[in-house]
C-alpha cells in the first residue's frame, strides 16, 4: 500500500549516525542534542562495530524524550571484498548484544545475522567503495539500498548509491532506497543535516518507525518534501515542495518529467512510460532532492 495513504505522520530521522563510541568527534548526548535541535524526531547511532572500538553499541536511551527517539545501530563490518577491506553495512534496532563477527564470519553471514534480530539492514554508501553488484547481490534481502550518503560528499564526492540500486531494482529486486547522512561532526567534513527519511507511522516508536522502514514506509530527502503521491497505473500525481523539475523513472532511460518555477502539482501520463515500476524525484532550485520508494505496477490495482 502507498505510504502517503496509510495513517499516521511523517517522522523526520536520520539512520546512519557515528559518535565517539566510534570515530565520531562527538559524543552520543551531544549528537542526539544536535538533531533534536535541528527538528528531527528520531535518529539512530550506528558506530563502527568493530575490535578497533570494542564491538560497542552507542546506548542512546538516557537522551531520549516524549518527542525525540533514538534507536539502537551499528555499521557493521567483516572481510571479503574485492576493492575494500571490509563490508559497510548499516543494522538499525540492533539489541545490545549483538555479539561480535565470528571468526569465519563473511558480510552475507553477517548480514543475516543482524536481519535474524529483527533489524532494519542497509547497503551502506555502495559507490562509495566500489560495492559490486554481485557482493550486493550475495547479502540477500536486505532492506535498503542508501542512495545518498552526506560524508562521502567531502570525502569522495561520491554520495550516490543509485547506479546500483537501479540496476537491482531492474532486475527485479525490492529494495529501498534510503538517504543518510553518515555524520562524524568532523571538522574536515560537513557531514550533517544532509539526508535523511521521512517515515511514515501513527506512532514514533522503536517498533512503530522499524516496521515502517522494514515495509519501506517513508522517502528520503536531501531539502525537498513530497506532501502527497497518487499512483495508478494510468496516472501519478505529485504534491510537493516548491520544485523545479519533478521526475518519474523507471527501467533504463525510462523517465517522464515536468519542469517549470514552483511546481507544487506534477501530473503524468504513464501512457508512453514503459517499465514495470517507477520512483519519483522532486528537485528544487537549489538541487536538493526528495525521492520516494519504488512503486510496483503489478501489485497497483
Ligand atoms: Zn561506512
Ligand atoms: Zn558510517
């Protein structure tokens, strides 16, 4: 079902999230002060799981209020890959005692293993390293694809994640897609208030906002807002933030677009769209983005 339509709000978070548990320079109070501040409602803390930091988990709890969530995460690494070191991988509402990577644990093995507690698992900044589409395709049915990850701006100026996530979602897989920030608060890097979800759920829970990543209950964004979308398989209908160009894309080339000063309302004709799915983007004047999960023609009715 479309997320728009179900009932409840939308609730701004970012999911990938490092403190000085890791290699974040601050630590787990003054990053959840941040964000709040900044009018998220949740966030999650999602350091390095790793010997170097002590396998710990960033414990976010005492900062936690009636109107700011904070959920329990990890990036998750293990060896074997062939242009990196380690796998990236991001496991939102890890319990606490996850234990560390076995010995002849690999990223699959890994993976599984934090999808068996009941997290929400993410591919993490695949163009940022060189993930291939076939190690991507060796973890299975993970959640999520991150398609814009904000540190990889300054670090590699490659925050992008949709290559490989168009390439999946062609080839049939269902993913989402998600947009994080991965903030250190390193002075080197900007590396905040970049991208993040907005989740849809009636309420902002552990459980509530995981089981709405998990179904794939929310959009990402960069700046721009999507108010509302109606999807048919004859039709989509956009409400939006003031935008400059608003697309629909599909398999390969496969996209219709409207452009023009403010658009608030975008209409489409799938008439001429040939794909079996398709994913919407909203561009502002400044470039900064909102993109919706992918919606499947086939189970529209
Ligand atoms: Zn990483
Ligand atoms: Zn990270």
């Amino acid at each position: 079902m479309n997320p728009f339509h179900k009932a409840g709000r939308f609730w701004r978070g970012n999911l990938h999230t490092h403190t000085t548990v890791s290699d974040g320079k601050l630590d787990p109070e003054h990053v959840c002060q941040f964000y709040q501040a900044a009018g998220y409602d949740f966030i999650a803390l999602t350091d390095h799981f790793h010997p170097y930091f002590q396998w710990r988990l960033a414990d976010g709890r005492p900062y936690q209020t009636d109107d700011f969530l904070v959920l329990t995460g990890a990036e998750l690494h293990a060896p074997g890959l062939e242009f990196s070191d380690l796998w990236h991988l991001l496991a939102v509402g890890l319990p606490f005692d996850f234990a560390p990577l076995g010995e002849h644990e690999d990223g699959p093995q890994l993976a599984k293993r934090a999808l068996d507690t009941g997290a929400f698992v993410a591919i993490a900044h695949p163009e940022f390293y060189h993930l291939s589409e076939g190690e991507a395709r060796s973890l299975g049915d993970v959640h999520a694809i991150e398609i814009f990850n904000g540190t990889s701006i300054d670090h590699n100026d490659k925050p992008y994640g949709w290559a490989l996530f168009d390439v999946l979602t062609a080839r049939g897989h269902r993913y989402s897609a998600c947009a994080t920030d991965d903030a250190h608060f390193d002075p080197e890097r900007n590396d905040a208030l970049l991208g993040w979800v907005m989740v849809k759920s009636e309420q902002l829970t552990s459980d509530a906002i995981l089981t709405a990543l998990k179904a794939g209950d929310y959009y990402s964004s960069t700046g721009a807002e999507i108010y509302d979308l109606q999807v048919s398989r004859e039709k989509i209908t956009v409400h939006c933030s003031p935008a400059e160009r608003v697309f629909v894309t599909g398999i390969s080339y496969q996209a219709l677009a409207v452009s023009g000063n403010g658009i608030r309302t975008a209409e489409f004709d799938l008439a001429k769209f040939k794909s079996p799915y398709a994913r919407i983007t909203v561009r502002d004047h400044l470039g900064r983005r909102a993109w919706s999960n992918v919606f499947w023609f086939e189970s529209i009715g």
